[in-house]
C-alpha cells in the first residue's frame, strides 16, 4: 500500500435470531394458570356437592365482607363448628376501632354480635312486611301478623282477628291463607342461623272432648302443623329447636282473655348473641 498505511480491521458482530416457531416458555405460564383454574373449579363442584346448605351459607359468611371472620376450631370451620374472632371481615367502623383500641375484649365481642343480630332481625321484619304488601290476597291479613322483639329472640306472630281466623273452630288444620302467610315467613327467615321455637295458643274459651282433648292437645296440634307448614315451605328442620302448646297459659291479651287475638302461633327466631339485660317486650303478651 501506498506510503506503507495499514489495511483497517472490520469486526462483524453476527446476531442469533431463534429459530421460526420457538416462543420460549411463557406457554408454561399460561398452561399452569389454566391447570390451576381447573383445580379450583373442580374443587368448587366437590364442595357443592358434599356440603349441606347450613354449611353453604357458613362458607358464604366466611367471605362475606359484612360478617365477622369465622376461624377452624379442631375440626370445625365452615364445614362444621365455628368461633368467632374479632379480626377479620368486619364493618370498617369495627376495624378501625379494633386498631385504636387494641383487641376486643368479650363483653365488646358480645355487644358487637348481639348488636349485629339485631340488625338482622330488623331487615327480616322489613322483608316480610314488604312480602305481604307485595301479594294482593295476603295484603288483608297484615293486621293478622304481629312482630316484636322479646328477650328470647325476634317473635313473628300470626294472630286471630274477630273476622279472620287462622284455623277453624276446634281443629288443627290451617286454613290456605294461613299456609300461605306462614311460607312467607319461611322465606324471610330461611338464610338466617338462628335456631326456631314455635307456640301454639288458644283462648279461655273452654274445650274439652269426650276423650279429653283439650286446649292443650288443640295448641300443641296447631304448633305443630305450623312446624310441618314451615318445613314445606323449605325451612331446614334441623332449625327447629322446640315445638309446644301453651293453651291458655300466655294470653296476647291478659285482659281480655276470651279475645281472639289470643288465638294464635308464635315462632320465634331465639337469640344467639342476648345482649346484657336481655330485650325489651314489645307488643305486649308473655308468648
């Protein structure tokens, strides 16, 4: 070369392109998120399958946002028995608390819970007004439906009006309108988790029968019709805690004893959470 220049170096700097077709591995990505999603279907179908619908609506609180966290004891959990905490899935008022003032202690636990079932009871008696005034044949029978809150627990009454009875003279058997309001009282309460008493009532009015059958036989008779009309209507059996007949024993209407309001069936959502002192009585009448 000409006045003795060096001839330049050139590198090449050959870049590796993969192969048409190749995609890496984030097929793996989505295929293990797929299988994941099947397990877990699968799995929801296995506990649809398996649980009861008690156990259904404890999973159903389990997540709800509202409720109170529900933790496994031994072999509780929502497939079985349960304890409360006071951390967890409650109101943002209740968690905020909880974090200012430390942990609840029991007696905030209690009033907390009991509070909380008061607010349930109050949306039940509010549903079953509404359901009533939404059937044109039952809106009549409105007077006929007394509902107060007593130390044992909401009472859902069904009571005799001077023109309108809920069974015949003397026997057992519910009329149609009476089956009808007693479904609407097992919708409203169907998805609560109190356990149910149910009482039967008569009036002084005097009955016996050759055989002796009386009052008593006659409301403990009507109570348990309730109880199977009830049952019918798809309210769990296992709610039923007690069936009785009172007779005469806890009239609507002490002073007036022959009254037929006296006449009647109470089924009453007993409390799980009393708070202290008990409720008030309103409405009047001991049952």
């Amino acid at each position: 070369m000409a006045g003795g220049d060096k001839a330049p170096i050139i590198i090449k700097k050959v870049k590796k392109v993969a192969p048409a077709g190749h995609h890496g591995g984030a097929w793996k990505v989505a295929y293990a998120d797929f299988v994941t999603a099947m397990m877990a279907f699968f799995l929801l179908l296995w506990l649809l399958n398996v649980t009861t619908d008690e156990q259904k609506r404890g999973i159903a609180d389990y997540f709800s946002p509202a409720s109170l966290a529900r933790q496994t004891s031994g072999s509780g959990g929502v497939l079985g028995g349960t304890t409360l905490s006071a951390e967890g899935a409650m109101d943002e008022e209740s968690v905020t608390k909880g974090h200012e003032e430390g942990a609840l202690d029991e007696e905030q636990l209690e009033d907390l819970l009991a509070k909380r079932e008061e607010e349930q009871f109050a949306a039940t008696e509010e549903a079953l007004r509404q359901a009533i005034e939404s059937v044109p044949e039952l809106q009549a029978l409105a007077e006929n439906l007394l509902i107060d809150q007593t130390p044992e627990g909401m009472r859902i009454q069904i009571v005799d009006q001077a023109k309108k009875s809920m069974f015949p003279i003397g026997r057992a058997e519910m009329y149609d309108h009476t089956e009808k309001l007693l479904s609407l009282v097992a919708d409203a309460i169907a998805q609560l988790p109190q356990k149910i008493a149910i009482k039967g009532h008569t009036d002084a009015t005097p009955y016996v029968t050759d055989n002796g059958y009386s009052n008593w036989e006659l409301s403990t008779d009507r109570a348990n019709s309730s109880r199977r009309a009830l049952v019918r209507a798809g309210l769990p059996s296992e709610r039923i805690d007690s069936v009785a007949g009172r007779a005469d024993q806890e009239p609507l209407r002490p002073d007036r004893p022959f009254d037929p309001q006296n006449r009647r069936i109470s089924v009453i959502l007993l409390r799980e959470n009393p708070r202290s002192g008990g409720a008030s009585t309103a409405g009047g009448g001991a049952g």
